[in-house]
C-alpha cells in the first residue's frame, strides 16, 4: 500500500510523527507534500523540515497564499507528481472546503482517480460562499473517506450532505515528546523568578481574545493566597492583556514568556501545577477540539475548561480537569481555588487524564484507526471497480 499526504500542518516537523507511526503499524509506504514555506501568527516564515522519524518521501512544493489555509494552492503542476507516485490512496489533510483541497481532488480524477478523503474539524454549520461551496460538494461527491476531529465535525458533515464512510479521529499526541519534564520545569521555575510554594496556573497558545484569557486574568485577581499565572504564546491580545493586568493590580503575579518552540510545549506543562482553557464562543467560532487538554494531561497536569465546543467533551473523555460555564468569571475563580486547595483531587484528577492521554490520545493507536479506514475505503474500491 501507498499513501499519499497532503498536509500544510506538517511544515511543522512534530506533526510528521503520526504518519511516521502510520507506516510503523502498516509497513505501507507513505509519501508527504507539505508547502515549502508557510506563514504564521508565530513566525514570519517557516521552512519545511524533516522530522527524524519520518523517513518516507518529502515532497516540498512552493504554494501561493502561504499562511492561508482556506486560500492556499500549490503551485505546480501536480497530476505528474500523482502519476509518478501512483498511490493506492491519498489523504487530504485540509477542510473540504479549501482551494488546496479541490486542486488535489481534480487532479486526482485526471492523474488516477483512486480512493481520497478528507480531514474535518468545523463544528459550525456555516454555508460558505460561492465558489467554496461549490469545492465542498464536489469533494463531499468524490471522497471515500474523511476523518472529522470529534462528534460536533461529523454532524456538520452529515448535515450538510456528506453520505460516504467517517471515522472520528481525534487529534493524537505522540507520547514519546508528551510526557512529564520535571527537571526542565524545575529549572525554568528558577529562571522565571516563581517560588516553590508558589500555585501556577498556566496557559499554552494564542493570545486571542476567543480564548477566554481576559476572564482568566479576572480570575486570578480573586484568588487567595500566592500564585503565578503564566501564559506561553503571542496573538494579537498580548497588549490587552498586559493593559488588563496592570489595571487589575497584578502585573507582578503574570509572566508572559512569548511565542516558545514547539518541543518545550511538554516542559511548559510539566511547569504549570493547573492548566486553564477558557475559551468563549463566538458566532463563528468554537474550540474545534483542544489538544493542549491532553497534551497537559499526558504531562500529569490538572486541566480547567470551559465548555466551549469541544473542549467539555474531551475533558470528560479524560477525567483529567472540570469545566465551568464560559465568561463565567466567578466560576472559573472558585473552580481554580478549589483546585490549589485540594491537592490529593488535583493530584488524582491530573494521574487519571495521564492515564487517559496514554489510551485515547496515543498516536500509536489512532493510527491503527486511521490506517483501517483507508484500507476499508481502498478495498471497498477494488469491489466496486473503476471509479467514475
């Protein structure tokens, strides 16, 4: 079996691993195109790179619109790389919507027109405009295959007319990176300035006002007792939130350390002794997923949450945290004051999310999953004959 992937995520090396898992579980030989170069909130440019796990082909091919993930499209002339390939199946790993999504989907009808599907994260039925309307009922009409992120993505699918076989496939971590780092975070709490009998209460990501950050703030300022709130990341809200803080009269208890690579992500959490997700729903906008839950979790840290989107359901999943009611900052302040109070709970809740990231969440394990419905699509191919 070969596969091929088409992912503009895997400019970031880490997230190479799951398919290097995939053909560690297969023997399948798996072939991936990334963009050359891809532009994020993070970072100018980032340049596509091996990761050392990964030892199948690595196609890098310039894009226009890098950064851009509904509008982004390789520039090349791609029905000879599907030729030259010949693979027996090919995995989007993009929104049907996108203008990647249809190049790869029409050139396949022409290069070979074998089995292809799809990744989905959309929770919010949205009716796009014309013309990625139109992309997404042709892809929804020529796919074998798509993996939605979680239940909500899958209804929306269904919703909107997609028939063909799902498989829910939740964001997976690669255990090998996410695991505790006590050292690291030991001495990164020296390098910081925070005591040891200091509570830290930590966040990991963009600095938007959707993630609820303005309410975490809000929050801390109620708490007893001695604390630090650290938040790892950059976004346009940086500004805000040092404004808020220094309004709120606790300058001196948050710690913004910037955008951070991705492999000190576990350390971070390792650091963190409660880990906040507080995000709040916009109209065109909910937590899709929430992979920084089980990243914490595998790293044997407490999580607290909203409900926004999918977040309440993976925390269940994991029994690793509690949510409370989103932008609601008495709540939040009461839930994390429980927590620093209570360390046997938020000891126990942290060892059982551990145990959960280590089943659920293993990429060792979904990318069985994942291989099964590929191989199911292809062989349900194989019965039906050439496609149309």
């Amino acid at each position: 079996m070969k596969l091929l992937v088409i992912s503009h995520a895997c400019v970031t090396p880490i997230n190479q691993s799951f398919y290097a898992d995939v053909a560690d579980a297969t023997g399948w030989e798996i072939e991936l195109v990334v963009p050359e170069a891809w532009k994020t909130e993070y970072k100018p440019t980032v340049r596509a790179e091996r990761w050392p796990t990964f030892t199948g082909d690595l196609h890098t091919i310039p894009v226009l619109k890098p950064g851009n993930i509904p509008l982004h499209f390789y520039k090349s002339f791609i029905v000879n790389l599907l030729k030259q390939s010949r693979p027996n199946a090919i995995y989007m790993h993009h929104e049907p919507y996108g203008a990647a999504t249809i190049q790869w989907y029409m050139a396949n009808r022409i290069a070979g027109n074998v089995p292809i599907g799809f990744y989905a994260a959309q929770n919010i039925l949205k009716k796009y405009p014309i013309p990625f309307r139109w992309f997404e009922h042709y892809v929804f009409e020529h796919s074998a295959f798509a993996f939605p992120v979680a239940a909500g993505a899958l209804d929306v699918l269904r919703e909107k007319g997609y028939k063909a076989r799902a498989t829910v496939l939740p964001l997976p971590i690669d255990l090998e990176i996410y695991r505790r780092q006590s050292h690291w975070a030991a001495q990164k709490r020296r390098e910081l300035g925070i005591e040891q009998d200091e509570f830290v209460i930590g966040y990991l990501g963009r600095l938007v006002e959707e993630k609820g950050l303005a309410s975490l703030l809000r929050a801390c300022a109620k708490l007893n007792g001695k604390w630090r709130c650290v938040l790892v990341g950059s976004g346009v809200f940086d500004s805000e939130l040092r404004r808020l803080a220094l309004e709120l009269g606790i300058t001196d208890r948050i710690v913004f350390p910037g955008f951070v690579p991705h492999q000190e992500a576990p350390g971070w959490f390792s650091l963190f002794d409660l880990f906040a997700l507080p995000s709040e729903t916009r109209a065109n906008w909910k937590e899709q997923f929430g992979r920084v839950i089980v990243e914490a979790n595998a790293c044997e840290t407490v999580v607290v949450g909203t409900e926004s989107g999918e977040i309440g359901n993976v925390i269940r999943s994991t029994g690793g945290g509690v949510t409370v009611p989103e932008a609601n900052v008495p709540a939040l302040a009461a839930a994390i004051q429980r927590l620093i109070a209570d360390p046997v709970r938020r000891l126990d809740l942290a060892a059982t999310g551990a145990r959960a990231a280590r089943t659920i969440y293993d990429q060792r394990h979904l990318a069985r999953e994942f291989a099964s419905t590929i191989n199911a699509a292809v062989a349900d191919s194989k019965r039906k004959g050439p496609r149309k």
